[in-house]
C-alpha cells in the first residue's frame, strides 16, 4: 500500500476549513436577515369566522375600503398581518343574512412583542428589528383570531299595506328600500 504525502492531507484539510467557514457565513447571514417574529408567525394569520345562524355573507374591507374576502359562514380566511412599513393592518367585517341584521366588526392588529422584541434579541438581530419584520407585517396580531357573530332576525312587512296591526321598529331594522318608500304620519 502506498503512502500519500503529507501535502495532500493538507490539501484535504484545508478544503474542510473552507467548507465549514463557508456554511457557518452562511447560517450567520441567514440569522442576520431574517426577522424571527417573520419567521415563526408569518406574514400572514388566520381568522375563523362563524355566525349564528350558519351561511350568512362574509365580507372583508382593508382600512383602503378595498374588498378582500367574500364567503359565507363558517370560514377561515388568512389576512396580511401588516399594511406598509411599520404599520400593522386593520380591517372591517360585515356579516349579513336575508332576514337578519348586518353586523359590523373590526380586526386590529397589535405588537407580537414575544416574537418581535425577544426573538429578535437572540435571533434575528438589528435586521430584524428594523427591516424584515416591519416589512413583512410579521411583528402584528391581529385580532381577534375568531369570530362569533350572533345575527338578529328582522321583522318582516308586506310592503302591499296588508298589515293587521300596528308595528313598532327600529329605523334599522326596516330595510332601506322600503324605509325609502314610507309616509310619516304625524300622531297628535
């Protein structure tokens, strides 16, 4: 058997120390630009939405005013946790079924101080601070995470005049197009 000489282990070695210099630059530059609430939490939550009763109109607004779901009861929709730089995002729900009341709810969204302030520290560092997770919403919670929506039923009218009695209602609870069409009468 023959023996090799002492510069080829060299060689070898040297081109470990190279390979294991080159996944550690690696790793630290992954942890540098990375946000650990990004990380762990995501750009994105989910929101469990459910009425009673089942199968009402779910629609989502951003603080734009701009529709971003549309289903019906129950669902599960994922939402941007952030709306720009620093900002994290809100959001409008309306919740609607033929003969019953639309409700309205809103999602906020607050500091995920666990993930963002402390993960940071050990992890993600100053990039994470300042770029990744404001960048990428990561540092917000919205909430809340689910959401419960008991509608109420309305009255109903025959629009016809074929009415026995006299009902009394809430403005909103009479529906706009007939709202539109009704004659105050002034009672002494």
């Amino acid at each position: 058997m023959r023996k090799l000489p002492l510069k080829y282990y060299l060689q070898k070695l040297a081109k470990m120390k190279h390979c294991i210099k080159m996944s550690l630059s690696l790793i630290i530059i992954g942890c540098l630009f990375s946000g650990c609430a990004s990380l762990i939490s995501g750009s994105r939550q989910k929101v469990k939405i459910s009425s009673s009763p089942d199968n009402a109109n779910v629609v989502i607004f951003n603080q734009d005013n701009v529709q971003v779901f549309n289903s019906s009861t129950p669902a599960v929709v994922r939402l941007k946790r952030g709306d720009g730089f620093f900002s994290g995002a809100e959001y409008r729900v309306e919740i609607n079924k033929d003969g019953y009341g639309t409700q309205t709810l809103y999602i906020t969204s607050d500091l995920n101080a666990g993930w963002y302030i402390v993960g940071n520290f050990f992890l993600g560092g100053l990039i994470g601070w300042i770029i990744v997770d404001p960048l990428t919403g990561g540092m917000w919670n919205l909430s809340p995470k689910n959401i419960n929506a008991n509608l109420q039923q309305r009255m109903s009218f025959d629009v016809n005049g074929n009415v026995d009695g006299i009902y009394i209602v809430l403005k909103e609870q009479i529906p706009e197009d007939i709202f539109n069409n009704l004659e105050l009468l002034k009672i002494n």
